[in-house]
C-alpha cells in the first residue's frame, strides 16, 4: 500500500507535490491552533468559579511578564474587566480557529479537484498515444465514464492515506512532546 502512495505521489508534478507539503503543513497549523482554543477555554472556566485562582497563579504572572516586556501594559483594577479580556481573546481565538479551517477546506478541496484533473490528463495523454489500445472506445463520452471512477478512487485513497500518515505523524509529534516537557507520559 505504502509503495502504490510513493509512484502515486511520483507521478505529480512537482507544483503538485509543494501545494500537498503546504497542505500537510497547514493540518498542523489547524490542529495547533484547535489545541490553543480549546486550552484558552480554561482560564475562563477556572475564573467563574475561583476569581483568585487565575489571577493569583503563576502561569497569570508569566503571561503579564511576558505582555509587558513587548510593551502591552495589561494591569487590571478590578475581576470584571479581566474576565472581559479573556472573553475577547477567546473570541478572537475561536474566529481564527474558523477562519483558518475554512481556508484549509478551501485550498484541500480545490487541491483535490486540481489532482483529479491532472490524473486524467495524465490517463489520457498516455492511452492517446498508443493508438493500438485506445481503438476501442468510441467517443470522448465512454473514454469519461470508463476513466473517472478509477481517478475518483485513486484521489480518495491518496488523500485518505495523506490524512492518516498527517494524524500518526501529529500523535506521534504531540506525545513526544509531552514526554519531554513533563518527563514521563502518564
């Protein structure tokens, strides 16, 4: 299976191979910047039942640090107006997070039409210039439905391939990093 992925991924032309690196690059981005939305929920959650316990840990402190030492000044004089501050963020976040999926949809589908077309274009550029085996089909119509079903399949299994490799590789990426940060995975 790994060796019908590489003569697949062979046979693109290399404008092709950077636009699926970028892509492969780009579920990464996604995924990192899923992890931050959903991680930059917490704080709020922490903050509605225990106003103390964000304001007063030291993760609050290192994050002031480092805001004041770029040159935002984010003091708060009261709980209320911090809470407000975390919501925007989080707002800000979340329209990110969408804007960023929707562009990745966009690019990987129309990566995958474009994919499909050179496909065919490839079939068809080899099965016409062999006269002797293309006599058989009458029209351009038959040499279509012969063709798309097999082009439809290959594109969805080189793409569903690319999505598990991306997610095994990611997994793999995360818990390794988890294991040097704190030391041990459970």
């Amino acid at each position: 299976m790994f060796n019908s992925v590489v003569e697949f991924f062979g046979l693109l032309s290399n404008k092709y191979k950077f636009f699926y690196i970028c892509l492969f690059i780009s579920f990464g981005v996604n995924i990192l910047i899923d992890l931050i939305s959903i991680a930059a929920i917490f704080p709020i959650i922490f903050f509605i039942f225990d106003k103390d316990a964000v304001i007063n840990s030291i993760y609050y402190e290192k994050v002031i640090n480092f805001f004041s030492n770029i040159g935002f000044n984010l003091q708060y004089e009261n709980s209320a107006s911090f809470l407000t501050s975390l919501l925007i963020i989080l707002i800000i976040i979340f329209a990110i997070r969408t804007l960023v999926g929707l562009l990745i949809n966009y690019f990987s589908i129309k990566l995958d039409i474009k994919t499909k077309v050179f496909i065919k274009d490839l079939l068809f550029k080899n099965y016409f210039s062999q006269n002797n085996n293309f006599q058989f089909f009458n029209n351009l119509a038959t040499v279509n439905r012969t063709f798309s079903p097999d082009i439809e399949h290959t594109s969805n299994f080189f793409t569903g391939f690319f999505l598990i490799l991306f997610d095994i590789i990611f997994s793999l990426i995360l818990v390794s990093s988890l294991f040097f940060i704190y030391g041990k995975l459970i």
